[in-house]
C-alpha cells in the first residue's frame, strides 16, 4: 500500500491514508486531555473502504482490528503521556 500523513496537528492529531488497488484506508489518532492531570484519551478510528476485489476481505479484516489494535493503543498511551 502507498500511504502518506494527511492530518497533523502536534500533540492533538494524526491521520495516515493508504490506499492500493483492493481498498482505501485511513488511520486517525486524536488526542484530549484526560480527567486527571497527566493523563490523556486517546481516540483511534480506522476507516475501510475496500474496492472491488477488496470487498472480500475488508468483513475479514474489521473483525480483526479490534483485537490487534488494543494493545498498539496502550503502548502509544503511555508514550503520548511520557512514559516508556
């Protein structure tokens, strides 16, 4: 897939789009700040729009992400709140 960052706000923002000849996808990441100090929400939104062939697995591969994407999503907590 080709890919390229298409929204970056510092600190606040992230989408990357791919695309390639089965689907368009992009990936969005938004930051606010969290109840307490020192603490964020992090918001991760992945939009799939499959193109023809890519009609058969794009069911397959909505399934999949939220379970593949927890843990990525609390490692990159920890980073946007300093830790390692």
């Amino acid at each position: 897939m080709d890919g390229e960052c298409t929204r970056h706000e510092a600190g606040r923002a992230l989408t990357n789009s791919f695309t390639d000849k089965m689907m368009d996808v992009d990936v969005n990441f938004d930051v606010e700040p969290g109840a307490t100090t020192g603490t964020s929400e992090l918001t991760h939104r992945i939009d799939i729009r499959p193109e023809d062939f890519g009609e058969i697995f794009g069911s397959l591969i909505r399934r999949q992400l939220p379970g593949q994407t927890t843990g990525a999503m609390a490692d990159l907590k920890k980073l946007v709140e300093g830790g390692h």
